[in-house]
C-alpha cells in the first residue's frame, strides 16, 4: 500500500487520482498535520508518495514512475505515444503549473493595488495563452493522448480548478472545456475529491 502526502486541492490531487485509476490502495496524510514534514521533503511541496522503504517526491517523476510499472490506459505502449505523453505531463507540470503558481506569488506577495492588478492580469495572460495551446492539440481528439484519458488531462483538470480563487479571468475552449468536464466527471476524480475532504 502507498501512502501519500497531500494539500486538499493541491497537485497531489492528481497524483491520488492516477493511483485509484491504477486501482491501487493508498494511506492519505495532510502535510498540515506533520510537524517535521521537511525531514521527509526537504523543499516542503506535495506530493510526496511513499512506497515500502522508498519515498518519491516531485508529482511527474511520481507519476512517470507509477505509469511504467505496468501496463495501463492512461500510458500507452507505443514508443512514439509513450514520448507523446511524456511530453504532455512535462508540459502539464513545467509549464502549465508554474503559470498557475505565479497567481498565488501574486497573491501571497503584492499589495492590493494598480501593481498587484497588472501582475495578476499578465499572469492570466499567460495561462489563457497556455490553454489555447491545449485547445489546439485537442483538435481532432478528445483528450490529450487521444480517445483515452491520460495523466496530463488529469493534471491539467486539477491546476483548472485554481483559477477560481484569484481575481482573474481565465479562458477556455470548448474542447478544453469539454476534456476538463469529462476528467472532473471521472469516479477517481470525485472519489479523490471526497478522500481529501475526508482527510
């Protein structure tokens, strides 16, 4: 059994949910309730997953590594898709969630005030820009990977939900729109849901 470190509605949240769609069973801890958590991360961030004598931080590396150790649909067996859809958790994670991130830094460290508005005006810039790149890709399929759901479109669900708390606007096509409501929909992802409000 693993058990996973998580903030409620963190990117934790993602990789609880790429574990129930693998089926596995999983422990959850809120890292608000550890006193000591950077003695098990030392950056301080969620998730943090362990398994036996292992523990696994930063949630792609999680996720590559729960993805390849048997086969399953949300990673394909293809090399060339296999490549694809590292990509896209790559551009999930290192893109996508730094440009969300900046919101909470805007947050967290301007005044209110003309520089705190611009600030967060640009940072929805970015992310908008950002999403039309996904409705792009979504084109001529349903989820990132294609027909099936994958691990980014999980992500990517996930980070959608943060615009909500900020004074922003953020905009999405309606395939996106479409994807989003299709992974939100998804049994893992409320189960997850209601795993992290349950603590």
């Amino acid at each position: 059994m693993y058990t996973l470190y998580y903030l409620p509605d963190a990117c934790s949240l993602a990789t609880l949910t790429v574990l129930l769609e693998l089926d596995q069973q999983v422990t959850l801890i809120n890292k608000t309730g550890i006193n000591n958590f950077r003695e098990i991360n030392p950056v301080g961030s969620v998730p943090v997953l362990v398994d036996g004598e292992k523990t696994l931080v930063e949630g792609a590396a999680i996720l590559l590594q729960l993805l390849q150790q048997k086969p399953n649909q949300l990673f394909p067996q293809d090399e060339d898709a296999q490549q694809q859809a590292t990509q896209n958790i790559m551009f999930a994670n290192a893109t996508m969630h730094p440009a969300y991130g900046r919101l909470f830094f805007i947050a967290q460290n301007l005044p209110e005030g003309d520089a705190r508005n611009a600030a967060f005006s640009a940072a929805a810039g970015a992310i908008n820009q950002l999403w039309q790149f996904v409705e792009t890709q979504l084109q001529d399929k349903n989820f990132l990977g294609g027909d099936l759901v994958s691990a980014a479109d999980i992500m990517l669900t996930v980070y959608s939900r943060w615009g909500e708390h900020f004074p922003v606007e953020i905009e999405t096509g309606p395939r996106t729109v479409a994807m989003l409501t299709s992974v939100l929909g998804r049994p893992t992802f409320q189960r997850a849901l209601t795993m992290e409000a349950e603590g």
